[in-house]
C-alpha cells in the first residue's frame, strides 16, 4: 500500500462528485484552480462519476459497491485524492474499507482510502496554502457538514482558510454543529423532519445577520440554499447567497 | 402517493405542537450543557470513553460465561435468579412471585425494562397495581402515558402541564405551579406507599458476574426506598448488563451520570448483594433478579450489531439528536426512542415493525460523537437500511422484508449508470441540456426549498475545456 507523506506532492486526482458535476461545476473548476495555483499539477480522470454514497446509505451495497469498484479503478497512482465534500471523501476514507472487507479487491480500496483528502484538509494541513483577500468586506456565516465535522474531522480548516482571509468576518450561528436536515435519501424519505430541521437551521442562519453562507459540502448547500430561495420566494424573506468554500476562495483571491 | 405511515403520522403531529418543541429544545440545550461541562477536557473525556467501551465491550465477549457465573454468585448471595427469554416469560416469573405473596400491588423504582416489558399493563390485567414511584414516572402513570426519554420518562410535560394533571387527580391539594410544591406532593403521596408496599420492584445499572452484586443508579432515593423497605425485591433487567469485576464499576459509574444528565455522580448509588441477613435490621427478605432476553441472544450474534448491546442506558445519543428533540419520544411509537431506540427497537421487535425508524436519521453522528461507550449507531443504522433490503438472508429480525421492487430497480438502474461512464456522461450532458425543463415541483422537497439547477456546463465538460489533464 502505498504510504501518503503530508509533503507536498508534485501531482493530485481530482475526484470533483456527482453533485458539482451536475449542480455546481464551478465548485469544482475553483478547486482545481486553487491547486493549480499553488503549483500542483490536477488529474482529473474524465470516467469518474459518484463515490457510492447514496446507495450505501440506503442500504444497497452491492449497487454502491459496483460503483465504487469503477472509481478505484481509476486512481491508481500513489498520490493523494482530493475531493471537495466531506461527504464523498468521507464515504471513500471511512466507507470503502467496509463495503469491499472480504472481497478480491479490498487492498486496492483500502489503497485508495488512505490517499483521500477533503479538499480543506489538503489546502491547510498538506499545502499549507497562503491566501490573500482582494474581495471587499462581507459577514459571513460558515456551516460545516456533519460528515467534514465528524466523520473527517475536519470542521477547523475551513475555518482557518477563512481566517487568513482580512476582509471576511465569519459570524457564529446558533446550533452551529447541528446537522441541516440533509442527509441525502434522508430528505426524501422524511421530509417532514428534513423540512423541520433546515427550517430551524436557516433561521439561525440568518439571524447573524451574514449575507453569504459558506460551506464545504454541495449536498448542504443545496438544502439550505434551497430552503433561503424558498424563503425569499415565498416567504417574502431577504435572498441569502451560498457558495461552495472553493468558489468563494478562488473568488476572493485570484487577482 | 402510499399512504403515509403511522411513524410519519406522528411525526407530522408532533412537529406541529411549536410549543411542546421550544420546550423541548430548551430541555435538551440544558442536557448538553449540563454534559459538556462535566468534560472540560477532551483527551480525558476519549480516554474514559476508551475505558468504558473496552469495560463493556469485554463483558459482551464472555457474556454466556459471565452470565453463569453472576448467577452462580446471585445464588450463593441468597438471590433468586429466573430466566426469561420472551417478554411473556418474564411478565409471568413476576406474576408468580407476587401471587406467592398474596400481593395486591408493588411498587416501582424506575425500569426500562419493565417498560419493555410492559409490566403495568400485565399486571393490570391480574388485578394487581404497580405504582411508579420515580418522580417522572409517576406523573406519566397519573396522565396514563409512557416514558418519552429513558431517563426523564416525563421531559415532554411542562411545569403547568403537571400542575394541571396533579388539580385533576389530587383535588383536594390547593393548585400550584411551584415544582419544589408539586414534588412534595408526589413525595408524601409515595412516601406511605413505600412504608405499605408488600412488593417492591427494580431495573439494574450494572450486575457484577464476580461477586454477584445488582447496581442501580439513581437520584430520587426511589429505588433505594423500592429495594430496601418492602420484604420483597424483584430486579428485572435484560441479559446484556453484567459486568465483569466490581473493579469495573467506577469507570462505567464516572461516565454515566455525567453523560447523562451531566451530574458528577448521581444522588444515590445503590449496591444490591443479598437479602437482609440474619441480625440486619432492614432489607427486603427476598430478593429476585428476572433477566430478560427477549431478542438479546440475536443481536448477539452479529459480531457488527453486538455493539448495540453495549448501551449503558445514559440518552446521551437521544440529547443530542437533531430528530429526537424535534418529534419527541413519542413519535418513535417504541419503549426505547431516539438513536439508541432507532437500532435496537428494530433489531428486538423486528424490521417488519419498526424497521422505518432507520430511515429517520440524517447520518448525521452527533449520536456516536457522545456516546460514552462508542456505539457506532450510525454504522449500525446503515446496516439495518441494509438489513431491510438485502436478498440474502441476513442476520437482522425480518431482513429483507423493507425491499421494495421498485426502489431495487432504480439502484439497480443507477449502479449501472454511474458504473459505466460513457453512460452517465450522455445522462448528465442531456440533463444540462434540459435543465429550464426540470419540474419546480419536486413533492416534498420543493415545499421549503425550491427545485435544484443543472448546471448548463457540467464539470467534466468544463475541464474539459480547460484542458486540465486526464492521467
């Protein structure tokens, strides 16, 4: 198995999600920017598709495990995979090493789940990166998923990317670790907590007066993002603007 | 559109009671408070999670020994030990003890079990009382409810919501809405009851195998009082709660109490080895321990699932749960609620039953996050969304019985989709270029949020385009 160093590497895969290829690509082309920019060179394998996630999360192992199978298959080399969503990093890091125990291929997936970085993680803790923030004054507020919270520990370096940023207050919402109601088939399945559960986390949301809400997983910020349009459509409430970490890095620094 | 089921019916109830939900919040930000403060230190907070998972962890991995051996111990103790393997078997080793007595009614410290068992109800049926003399147990008793929290049973009911039910049933006491009043009432009632009471029954925190001693944990002085003063003592609880060493007691004591109510330690700590010796001058003449089964022995043998048994009973998980503190015990429709209710429950009652309490978790993990003997219940809850759909037998109460051909066949569609590139490559570019065509009404989804957009260029397509490199 090959062994990831917390060096700086010369190349990364670029695993960019179903999600944001479909929804928010330009999450995805941001990150890529950024690693490029820091002198990295991306690869991107053009038959990628998802990590597995909505299968194994409803229980359809060996639906999610074909799928999975297929990514392995093309991240080979020993170099880290960067991937911008706790969720799907968290799916290849924790869950792979589950779905494929026992089968002929499991040291190939153990392989790739040790190469997995949540692309905040790479930035802060391989990368080391140095921002400069050309953007003007703005509050915002940060929601970290539950999954770059919990299961990829991650929740601090979005945080500290934000930090080095002078012209961007990050302002602290109620129930900030509470989860906002996504959890993928969860959303569907019982919407009437769903519904509940974003309801409360929008709300605090905007009580901090933020006029942009940060976060490192699409999943959340189509919910939430979703339930603010919503709002303003229906409710008569202010827009309030989403973005992905990447985007609003890349946004914020690129001169 | 199917029918929505009985949990969602409730669900549907119970997020609209706004009052009964900030209430509940409120109660549940004070639990969570009330932990973390009780574990300034993180690393020491791990370290005591470390121990206490290894304590438990290690009893379940000699269970079938350790259980011979605590009832080997229990009997020399001078302790009736019966098994039960149904909730029925248990019901009816109760009924015979108190028929021997010739008694009429008990009284009960707090038990979770009997609650599983649904002892009162049986009881009831005989003739025969049971009267809760847990503060919270006896106001859910007064209104004819059951518990909503395993260790606040009446966390549902505000301080005038008791007012009011103790007006109707003990009218001849002036109203208040003085709690300190209201649990003076309680205590006088129950203090003559425990002074009368022919029968006295009792749940178990901790049963140590080596020197056959039942410990209960509590803060009322209830249990003590059930356990010590009638002449008879029955101790029900379920197989999996045997420890190994007394040594073993301190740690699983130090992590309880704080994780659950976010005491240091709780107001009494109670110590059962025998019946009242010779020469002592209190203590019940009998003591019997009833150990429940009742679906245990499967779960047991799941090496994966086993964890579920290593539950201490704190609710920490049901605290600090995002969909617990929104639709209340209540909804849950079981004995035990919140994420510890939502892996046990199906696995003990069956997936055909309670099956779709799986289904309502976000995955979240706030619930493994605080678990003070690290039960990955958000593991086990994809394993049971596993259990219900897979073909193969599985191990699970009713595996298989929550797949449905029409879900099988759209993973089944999707796996092949999004294994075969050049077909999930044509499925999203056609998506871009219908996304204006993507309906706004998306049922449940769209009734607080508004449909999602495609992208009109997908990632792949514009990378693509950047020439960014492909190996």
């Amino acid at each position: 198995m090959s062994q990831v160093t917390r060096q700086k590497p010369d190349t990364v895969y670029f695993f960019g999600t179903c999600l944001i290829d479909l929804m928010f690509p330009q999450a995805g082309v941001s990150a890529v920017q950024l690693l490029q920019r820091a002198g990295i060179k991306v690869i991107y394998p053009p038959a990628q598709t998802c990590c597995g996630q909505p299968a194994w999360n409803s229980g359809y192992r060996d639906e999610a495990r074909k799928v999975a199978r297929a990514q392995i298959a093309l991240f080979t080399k020993p170099i880290p995979i960067i991937i911008p969503s706790g969720s799907c990093a968290g799916m290849m890091k924790t869950h792979y090493p589950e779905l494929f125990s026992g089968e002929a291929d499991e040291a190939q997936a153990l392989d790739v789940a040790s190469r997995v970085y949540e692309l905040t993680e790479f930035l802060v803790d391989v990368l080391n990166i140095s921002l400069t923030d050309l953007g003007a004054p703005i509050e915002i507020a940060v929601h970290t998923s539950c999954s770059a919270r919990r299961e990829m520990g991650v929740a601090d370096k979005i945080e500290q990317l934000l930090g080095q940023l002078q012209n961007v207050k990050v302002l602290e919402q109620a129930y900030k670790p509470e989860c906002c109601g996504f959890g993928g088939t969860f959303a569907v399945k019982q919407p009437e907590i769903s519904a509940a559960m974003v309801a409360d986390k929008t709300m605090h949301l905007r009580n901090t007066g933020a006029t942009q809400v940060i976060s490192q997983d699409c999943g959340c910020l189509m919910n939430i993002g979703g339930a603010f349009d919503y709002q303003a459509k229906h409710e008569n409430k202010k827009p309030l603007n989403t973005q992905h970490i990447a985007e609003f890095l890349w946004e914020r620094t690129h001169g | 559109m199917a029918k929505p089921s009985e949990f969602r019916i409730q669900v549907d109830q119970a997020l609209g009671k706004t009052e009964v939900r900030a209430h509940f919040r409120k109660a549940m930000d004070t639990l969570m408070t009330n932990r973390r403060n009780q574990f300034p230190d993180n690393a020491e907070l791990q370290r005591l999670r470390d121990q206490a998972q290894v304590i438990r962890a290690n009893a379940l991995s000699k269970l079938p020994e350790l259980l011979e051996q605590l009832e080997s111990n229990l009997t020399r103790n001078g302790i009736h030990v019966h098994w039960a393997e149904t909730t029925d078997e248990a019901n009816d080793i109760v009924l015979k003890i108190m028929q021997k007595h010739n008694a009429t009614w008990m009284i009960k410290g707090k038990s979770m079990v009997s609650e599983e068992m649904g002892l009162n109800h049986f009881l009831e049926s005989k003739g025969i009382e049971a009267l809760e003399s847990d503060l919270g147990e006896f106001i859910i008793q007064l209104d004819g409810e059951t518990p909503s929290h395993i260790i606040m049973p009446a966390i549902h009911k505000s301080k005038e919501q008791i007012a009011q039910l103790f007006n109707e049933k003990f009218p001849d006491i002036p109203y208040t809405e003085d709690v300190d009043t209201l649990t003076r009432t309680a205590r006088d009632i129950l203090r003559e009851k425990f002074y009368n009471a022919p029968v006295g029954l009792s749940g178990v925190n901790f049963a140590v195998a080596e020197t056959g001693t039942l410990c209960l944990v509590e803060n009322e002085g209830n249990g003590r009082m059930s356990t010590t003063i009638p002449p008879v003592h029955i101790a029900v609880t379920g197989i999996e709660k045997v420890v190994e060493k007394l040594s073993d007691i301190p740690p699983l004591l130090s992590i309880l109490p704080r994780s659950a109510t976010g005491q240091p330690i709780t107001t009494y700590f109670n110590m059962i080895s025998s019946p009242r010796k010779k020469g002592e001058k209190d203590g019940p003449e009998e003591v019997h321990l009833v150990l429940l089964d009742n679906g245990r022995s499967r779960i047991y043998s799941d090496p994966e699932l086993l964890a579920t048994l290593r539950c201490i009973r704190c609710g920490a998980c049901i605290n600090h749960c995002p969909v617990y503190v929104r639709i209340g015990g209540h909804s849950y429709g079981t004995v035990y609620p919140g994420p510890i209710g939502t892996i046990l429950e199906p696995q003990k009652s069956g997936l055909k039953v309670h099956g779709e309490l799986v289904q309502a978790s976000s995955l979240c993990g706030a619930c493994g996050e605080v678990c003070p003997v690290r039960i990955p219940i958000p593991s086990i809850i994809n394993r049971l969304r596993y259990e219900g759909v897979r073909q193969d037998g599985g191990s699970a109460l009713d595996a298989g019985s929550k797949r449905k051909p029409l879900e099988a066949i759209t993973w089944k569609a999707w796996s092949w989709a999004a294994s075969h590139p050049s077909v999930y490559n044509l499925g999203s570019t056609v998506a871009t270029q219908v996304r204006n065509l993507v309906p706004h009404n998306l049922g449940a989804w769209t009734s607080v949020r508004t449909a999602p957009a495609v992208a009109d260029k997908t990632l792949h397509q514009q990378l693509k385009a950047l020439g960014v490199d492909h190996e």
